[in-house]
C-alpha cells in the first residue's frame, strides 16, 4: 500500500510539471502583455503615455526577456522562496492575495462535494432499490434537473427568488464589516451564515451527478449473485443492501473524486463570479482579462494542483476501499 | 412413508414471475421431499425451474418472482447449537411459503437452518470483503457470537473443508483464492450454523473436473459428519448418479419423475427421463461410427407461452393423441416411484 | 491430394452460402436498428425531448422568418414592456382572430418607473405570413416576410410602430422572443460543431490508442490526463481571454469552438479507446483476424458497426454540455460579445440586480437553455439505453 502510495506520488510530480509549463503558455497567449494592454486602457481614458516609462517597466517586470527565462525565473521563485511573482495590476506580490482566496475556493467545493455525497447516496440508494416507484420519478427527475442546471443560472435564480421574495442580497461571503477584518471566530460565523448559498447550489448540481451514478452502479450490482448468498445468510434487508451493493456501488465515487472536484472548481469559478464571492472566480477573470499572468497563471496552476492532488487521493481511496485495485 | 425422518416436504408449488412481457410460470405445481439426513437429486435442463424451486424454499425468488400456491413444510428439529447433532424430536412444522419473505421467522430458519451454495464461486462472494468477515458474519448472526469467537469458529469450518492454511486464508479476498478454494469458502459459510439441509444449486459447474471431483468428495463426507440433508440441482446426471439418494427430474416447473437413485437409472420411466438418459454420451460409443448420439429433438418451449396438457408432448417420441388435452396426473407405479405421464395411468 | 478438384467440388455450395450469408447478414444489420427503435421508443422523455430538440432547431434554422422583428430593432414605445398579452375576446365581450392591444405609457412619479397600460380604444390583430422588417434569408434573397406580426402602419417611424412583444422586451425595447431565436441559432450550431470537432480527433486519437495500445497508448493517456487535470472552465476562461477583442464575429465563434473541443475530444477518445479496448478481445475480431480481414477492414467493418451506438449516444450527451459551456463562457463575457447574439450574451447583457427585480422576462434565453440541455440529457439517456438493445 505505501509503495504504491509514493509510486503514484512520484508519477505526480513530473505531471505538475508539465501543467506548469502548459499554465505559463497559455497565460502567454494574448497577443501583447500587461504593459500594452495598460498603456491601451490609458490612452483611452485620456491620458498621455511616456513611450520610455512603458519599457522601463517593461524591463523592471522582466517582460522583455524570452518566454523560457520568465518561466525559469517564477518557477525558482516558488520553489525557492515561495515566491508566486508580482501582480501587476495590483501592484502587490501574488503570494499575499491568492492564498485566501484559494483557501476559501477550497473549503467551498469540498464542503460542497461532501454535503453533495451525504444527499446522494442515500438517495441514489433509495431510487434503485425502489426503483420505477413515484418517488424514484422525482428523485431522477430532479436529478437530471440538477444535471441541466449550471451552477451559474442557477445562483442567478437564487438570487432572484431572494431578491424578490426575502428582500435579501445574497451576494459575496462575507457581510461588509468583515471583508478586510483579520480572522476572528465572528468572522467564521459570518462566513457560514454566507457560504450556505454557493454550497447548496454547487451540491445541488453534484447531488445530481452523484446520484445519477450511485443509482446505476447499485442497479448493475444488485443484481450480482454476492447478493443473493447475502439474502441467503439471512441478514435483513437492509444489512444485505448497505453492506454488499451498496459498499460495491460506491467505488466508482472514490475514483471519480478527482474529476468530481474539477467540476466542482469549473462550477464554483463561474458560481463565485455571478454572485461575486471572495474566492479565486472573480479574481481569476479580472486578471485574464488585464493579462496579469503572474496572478493569473498562480491561480490557474494552483487549480490544477488542486485536481492533480485529488485525483491521488482519489486513486489513494480508491485502493483502500477496493481490495482488487491494490493488487495490482 | 414413515414421516419421522421427513424433512422437507414441497406440495403443488407454484412460482410465477409477473414480468412486462407477461407471466413466466417458472415453477408449476413442484412435488418433492427431502429426507433427513439424505441427498434429493434434482435435475433438468436450464430453464426448468429447478433453481426457482430451490430459492422458493430459501424465500429468496429474485424480483417480480412470487409463490402464488403450494406449501413447503420444514420440519424443525430441536438441536444443539454446538455440535449441530439433532434429536428426532420435532420440534415445529412450518409452511416455509407462508411466511413473510422479510420477515424475522425465515431470516432465522436462512442461513441457519437451510443454507445454500450457488452455483458460480467467482461472483456469489463479495469481492471488497474478506473471506472471514463472509463467514463470521453468518455465525455471528445466528449463534450470537462475538467477533473473535466467530473468527475461530469461521478459522474452524475452512479447516474442516480443507481449506490449506486457514488461519491466513481468512483474511484473504475472494479474488485471491482458487475456483476451488473460493467454493470451499463458501461451502464452510453455507456449513458454519450446521443446517439440517443444505441447498446447492450447480456447486460444480462452474469448476474444472479434477476440483469437481474434490467438492463432490468434501460434500458427502461433510453429510455424515454434520448429518444434514443436501438438495443437490444439477444438468449432469453422472454427479447425480454419485451423490443422490433419491432423484427428481424436472421439467417445465413440473417434477415429472421422482425414484430412487437405482430405479431412475436402471428403470427410467417417464420419456424425457429416458431421452435424457440417451444423451449421455457412452465410453466405447464410438467404435459404431453410424451411430449418433442421441439429442431431444426441439428445445425448451416459449416460457411465456407454454404448450398444453402435458409440457413435454411437443418432443415426446412416445405421444399419444390424448397428450396435448389433458395435463398428466403423478402417477405412483412402485413404491417410491412416481411420474407425471399418461402411458402409465 | 491436389487442391484443385476439391475447389472445383466446393465451388457449387459456396455460391448458396454467400446467399445465405446475405439473408442472414441483412437480418443481423436491420435487426439491432430495429431493436433499437423499439427500445428508444420505450422511453417516453427522450421521444418527447427529441421532438422538442427537433422544433428548437428548426427555430433556430428559420430565426429570421420565425421572429417578427430583428435583433437590434430597437423601440421607443416598449422599453422594458411586459410580455404582450394576446387576447381573443375584445372589451365588449366580441370573439375575434387574435390581436393585440396598443399600449399607453405612463412614469410612477416616486420611483420613475415605466408602467404599460392597455389601451382598449386601439386594436392590433395580428397577422400570419405579415410584412415586416427586411432581411437577407440565410443570405440568398432579401425578403419581409415572417411567421406572424401586427401590421405596420405607414407614415410611422420604425421607433414607434406598434407591436407584439411575446416574451417582452428589453430595456431599450428590443423583443426578447427575437433574440431568443435568433440566440438559438448560435447557442445550438456551436454544440454541434464543438462536439464534431471533438468526435473527429476523439475518434482518431482514441482509435489509434486503443488499437495499438502499448507506449503509443500510454503516451496519449498521459497527454489526456494532462489536459483534463486543469479545470475546464478556467481552462477555457484562460484560452478566451486570449482571443483578440477585435476579431469578427464568425471567426470568435470558430475560435471558441475550437476551444471547447480542445478538451471535448478528451472525452470522445476516451470513450473510442474504451470500446476499442473491450473489442479487441472480442472473439467475433478475432476471427475476422483469423480469416485474414486487413487492420482497416476489422476496424472499420468489423468494429466500428458495432460500437456506433455508443458513440452515438455519447455525441448526445456531450452536445449539452458545449452548449452550457459557450452559454457560461459569454456569460462571464469571455466568450461570443455584443453584436454576436447568442443565450449566454443574452444573459450577460440580462445580468444585473435591477433586471432580475423588475424585467424578469429578459432571462428567458435561460429557460431555453435549461430545457435545451435537459432534453439533450434525456435524449442521451434514452440513446444509450438503447444503445445496447440486447442488454435488459
């Protein structure tokens, strides 16, 4: 088990260095770069731009050198001194505003991900073992409701039935006087009184997806023959179910946790920038749009550590649970 | 008959399935007993009800499946718990068909009482539990046993089915284990409470001939130590031919013949107990080269549309004009032999 | 023994086997199709879903004719008007053909906000196959024809003709049921061409991969892997963000296809090498193998037949998921922009606190992509279940 523990562990690093460089090329893309897209912005506005200033800044960012010296340089700044390079639209290092931000991103799409397994499964459970009952109807109804929904119209409606009917503005995660408080335990509480929104509406699309597969992998297993002997063993109904289909049924959750969580990252990106929350969403699409890249390609790297890091555990789980998997 | 040593008694058994495409009579109007402390051969081809038959006693018909008429009565004995050594004292006799399918009363006569052995070791263990958490469970169950004493007792039974090395192999997975060594696992599971009858359903179809000859070998000699009975199902007459006492032949949800080991054998009766017979291949058949082995002609009918009278008269070679009006009555001819045919009326 | 008098004994037979063959083999085509049918047809959503999917598209290809305005025909007399009500019985309690009522503006005086009143003195009947704005059909012929409108009156500005708004309009009075249709034609082709463009890679990489196997199968999984382990919509967020904001319409739209396949064709490769890998083994290739069949012909006659059902289903299912996904980029507006009209524009331009409170009906580009999706999800669903007709 700990060989291949470390096994997977040493096959993830050259992956991450590979999304490294992918994350700095496609932040490179756009045609010109912060300093041009700046000046562009100034001079719209009105105002006179010294040609000479631009490349002394452009010198002073190092956003004249070759592609593979940037990159050279950022990487040995994080490695190194943990170092994430200077956001230049902010005028601040990345390391002080990315990793709030990303924390809150984090807890967000995995308190989601969990209240969204805690309502699937019993669910799923139910519609399969009841299932073409009215209540499997509706269950898979809603379900693929769920699936249609993207979290973005979704929070969209949210907003609305609150806005109309509560009088309420449900936006951000926090209430005003918090925003730019140091953590205290009232501020936490405010957080939870904020974070309910975006989690039942991220759950809500990964409850659908959940269940959507618990309810068919439990169908295929129900009717295995292990099922049967257990029937023959005597045990009660649902002891038979909970502890053989069902602990069968629910591998293929672990081993999607990765992607599961991707999603959920995808969802809560575009969830976080409509309902404008403190997490990475808003921040990210602000400095795609400014070509910030040291911000931007920080961000982009990190959500894809995030998914590397949980399609190990994933797989880690995966092992645990599945005595098949181990041997091999 | 003397009925102090009955056991199991199954009358006019009728199991339907209700399914979208229409009803499937898979066991229609069964006859059969088991004695204690004896082996009931049932065979047939696949399809004729006889696994149905053998879940309908275990309360155990898949979905859709439900008992619409018969009795099966199970003559309970009291018993040591220990030893599983029986007193003839009855202790109560109980329509099994009856019950409740969920109910406490069948749930402490499964597994406890009747157990069973199914038919493909690979798929009928669970594959992400160990081999000892399957068998301690049961004795767990039924002889409330902590967990460490239903580990010995589950380290027992796979030493007493010659399972190698028992205090490792059971933390093993199923699918560490052999074809053979996986049905001796279940085996000591379907073993572990000492049921009076136990029920296997094709235990050896699924395995390679020298192991087949092994389980069949480890089954008889566990019968007379633990003294129970077997319902042995099974397509392959020469294993019937080695391990039952009595036979039931079955075809289309219906016992057609019902005789002792010998009499089945050497006076076959009823004509697809004959043309059974015939299909088995013969050694030094095959010196006559003309001659070819004999097959029934035709195949199992439609199950959603079964014919009239009596089922089998669409490939009988002895049919008479009467055969497809009028269902075939059991017809007792000798002592212990019975069969459902009218040329013996 | 010589070969030659047993050919010429087999010669004979051979000729009634390959009629048989024939027979048989239309049978073992035709039937799985028709087996197909039946068992799509069991399923009651995904029938209902695909004749919906069939009515949005023909919208969606006939906008200009179906919408009885353009996009950008803007109005002084409906700025932020409520659905028009289409009546049938006038004031006086009169059956007639359906029409509707001229409307009179009028300002709350605290909160300044516009309220719409029927005017009951003025009838507008509202006319099928009706003249109205001239456009260019699918750019062949210049014509003003549309499916049905209220009149125009002459001698009347186009600012201030009166007319009939059925889902509403907009805060500068445009009508919301127009650029719903007109939305669908982009919305729903970007799908579409988006998951061709994945299944034609998909298909190419995922065969190669899973026919072959070995490193070059390792090489492409791990490439695969790569891709699908950076979030998708960041991903996609970065990816637009680098389209110049000065490109023409139709070549943004290309782009941004092209983008959403870029992780699209993961999904189809996976799929194909799946199917490839399961098949491989399968004993019906092995004979083709045995009896000498070239790579190709196994592939393509021996294979391929026998998983495009799969594919099939999995197209439907991925289609949804392009359409949400061009709907959230130009949403966020990463994606299409005004003058580009399609739902996730629509909804961006809808977006804002104030709309959601007093306009509502300007999300109802958001009704038709939630139900777009979903009867794409059902229709998949249905697809693949009957996929595999043998399975029950």
């Amino acid at each position: 088990m700990l060989g291949y523990v470390l096994r997977r562990i040493a096959i993830m690093i050259p992956t991450l260095i590979v999304i490294s460089i992918i994350t700095f090329i496609i932040i490179q893309l756009p045609p010109g770069d912060f300093l041009s897209s700046y000046a562009a912005s100034l001079r719209a506005q009105g105002e006179v731009i010294d040609e000479a200033e631009i490349r002394v800044m452009r010198e002073r960012y190092g956003l004249n050198q070759p592609i593979y010296v940037q990159y050279g340089k950022w990487i040995k700044g994080i490695v190194t001194r943990g170092d994430w390079g200077q956001s230049m639209s902010l005028q601040r290092p990345v390391k002080d505003l990315i990793w709030q931000r990303m924390t809150l991103s984090m807890v967000l799409s995995v308190v989601s991900l969990l209240v969204g397994w805690f309502i699937a499964i019993p669910l799923g459970v139910y519609s399969a073992t009841h299932q073409y009952s009215p209540l499997d109807y509706i269950v898979t109804f809603i379900s693929f409701m769920g699936i249609g929904t993207p979290s973005f119209l979704l929070g969209l409606v949210v907003m609305f039935v609150a806005m109309n009917y509560m009088g309420l503005n449900v936006g951000g995660l926090f209430s005003d006087q918090f925003i730019l408080a140091p953590w205290s335990w009232a501020k936490v509480v405010d957080l939870l009184k904020h974070l309910w929104i975006p989690v039942s509406i991220l759950a809500f699309n990964g409850t659908a997806g959940g269940l959507r597969t618990t309810r068919a992998n439990l169908l295929d297993e129900l009717n295995k023959p292990y099922v049967e002997t257990a029937y023959a063993k005597g045990l009660t109904e649902r002891r038979v179910i909970w502890k053989y289909p069902v602990r069968v049924a629910l591998n293929p959750f672990f081993s999607t946790v990765g992607w599961e969580l991707a999603n959920l990252i995808s969802g809560a990106t575009l969830l976080s920038i409509v309902l404008n929350l403190q997490t990475e969403g808003p921040m990210l699409l602000n400095a795609l749009t400014a070509q910030d890249m040291y911000l931007a390609g920080s961000f982009l790297f990190l959500l894809s550590v995030m998914t590397v890091v949980g399609t190990l555990l994933s797989d880690i789980l995966l092992a645990w649970v599945d005595p098949r998997i181990r041997m091999t | 008959m003397n009925n102090s040593d009955l056991l199991l008694q199954m009358k006019d058994l009728k199991t339907y399935f209700f399914l979208d495409e229409g009803t499937v009579k898979a066991v229609d109007g069964a006859d059969l007993e088991i004695k204690a402390c004896s082996t009931l051969g049932v065979v047939g081809e696949s399809g004729c009800g006889k696994s149905v038959a053998a879940r309908s006693i275990m309360r155990i018909v898949a979905k859709g499946g439900r008992i619409v008429n018969g009795e099966i009565m199970f003559h309970q004995r009291l018993r040591d718990p220990e030893t599983g050594s029986r007193s003839s004292n009855l202790v109560d006799v109980l329509d099994l068909a009856a019950l409740n399918p969920h109910g406490e009363k069948i749930r402490s006569i499964r597994g406890a009482e009747i157990s069973m052995v199914f038919q493909e070791p690979m798929t009928s263990l669970s594959p992400v539990h160990t081999i000892g958490n399957q068998i301690g469970e049961v004795v767990s169950l039924h002889q409330k046993l902590d967990s460490k004493q239903a580990r010995e007792k589950a380290i027992d039974m796979l030493d007493r089915v010659g399972m190698p090395l028992p205090q490792r192999t059971i933390d093993r997975y199923p699918h560490e284990l052999s074809g053979g060594m996986r049905q001796r696992a279940m085996i000591a599971m379907a073993l572990s409470c000492h049921p009076s009858l136990l029920i296997a359903d094709e235990p050896t179809t699924a395995l390679d001939v020298t192991t087949e000859a092994q389980i069949l070998t480890l089954m008889r000699q566990l019968q007379e130590e633990l003294g129970m009975s077997i319902m042995f199902i099974t397509h392959n007459l020469g294993v019937i031919a080695q391990m039952a006492d009595r036979v039931a032949v079955m075809y289309l949800g219906k016992v057609v013949e019902d005789a002792s080991v010998e009499d089945l054998f050497y006076k076959p009766l009823h004509p697809y107990t004959q043309a059974l017979l015939q299909s088995i291949p013969r050694l030094g058949a095959k010196k006559d080269r003309n001659q070819r082995l004999a097959s029934i002609r035709g195949s199992v009918p439609d199950p959603y549309n079964l014919p009239r009278g009596c089922p089998f008269h669409p490939r009988c070679a002895r049919r008479l004009d009467i055969c497809d009006k009028e269902e075939p009555p059991l017809v007792k001819v000798d002592t212990g032999h019975q069969v459902r045919c009218v040329l013996y009326k | 023994m010589t070969n030659q008098p047993q050919a010429a004994q087999t010669n004979q037979p051979r000729i009634a086997l390959d009629e048989e063959a024939r027979v048989g083999e239309r049978i073992a085509v035709a039937t799985p199709a028709t087996l197909m049918w039946w068992k799509f047809r069991k399923h009651k959503l995904a029938v209902i879903s695909s004749i919906f999917l069939i009515f949005m598209y023909l919208l969606a290809i006939f906008c200009e004719f179906v919408s009885p305005y353009l996009p950008d025909d803007t109005s002084a007399l409906y700025k932020s008007a409520p659905p028009s009500k289409i009546r049938m019985i006038d004031a006086d309690g009169n059956f007639r053909r359906p029409f509707v009522y001229g409307t009179d503006l009028s300002r709350d005086p605290e909160t300044l906000r516009a309220i719409y009143t029927e005017n009951q003195e003025v009838i507008y009947p509202i006319k099928f196959f009706t003249q109205g704005p001239t456009y260019e059909f699918w750019g062949l012929w210049e014509t003003d024809m549309h499916l049905f409108g209220v009149a125009v009156l002459p001698d009347i500005p186009q600012e201030e003709q009166p007319r009939v708004m059925v889902l509403g309009a907009d805060r500068i009075g445009r009508d919301v049921f127009t650029m719903t249709v007109y939305g669908a034609r982009i919305s729903l082709s970007i799908g579409l061409i988006g998951v061709f463009i994945s299944l034609g890679v998909g298909i190419i990489i995922g065969g190669i991969s899973g026919f072959y196997g070995g490193i070059i199968d390792n090489l492409i999984q791990r490439i695969i892997e790569f891709i699908r382990s950076i979030p998708q919509i960041p991903l996609w967020m970065a990816l637009s963000a680098a389209l110049p904001l000065e490109w023409p319409v139709l070549r943004v739209y290309f782009a941004i296809s092209l983008i959403l396949s870029l992780v699209g064709w993961t999904n189809m490769a996976r799929v194909v090498r799946g199917r490839f890998l399961a098949m491989r083994e399968e004993d019906f290739v092995l004979s083709a193998r045995l009896t000498g069949s070239s790579e190709g012909r196994i592939i393509l006659v021996h294979m391929v037949p026998s998983f495009l059902s799969h594919i099939i289903a999995s197209l439907t299912l991925a289609v949804p998921y392009m359409i949400l996904s061009e709907t959230s980029l130009s949403f966020i507006g990463l994606g299409l922009r005004a003058p580009a009209i399609s739902w996730g524009v629509l909804l961006a331009e809808a977006q804002n606190v104030r709309s959601i409170a007093l306009t509502p009906w300007v999300f109802w580009p958001a009704v038709a992509v939630i139900s777009t999706v979903l009867a794409f999800n059902f229709l998949g669903d249905g697809m693949r279940d009957a996929a595999d007709p043998y399975a029950r």
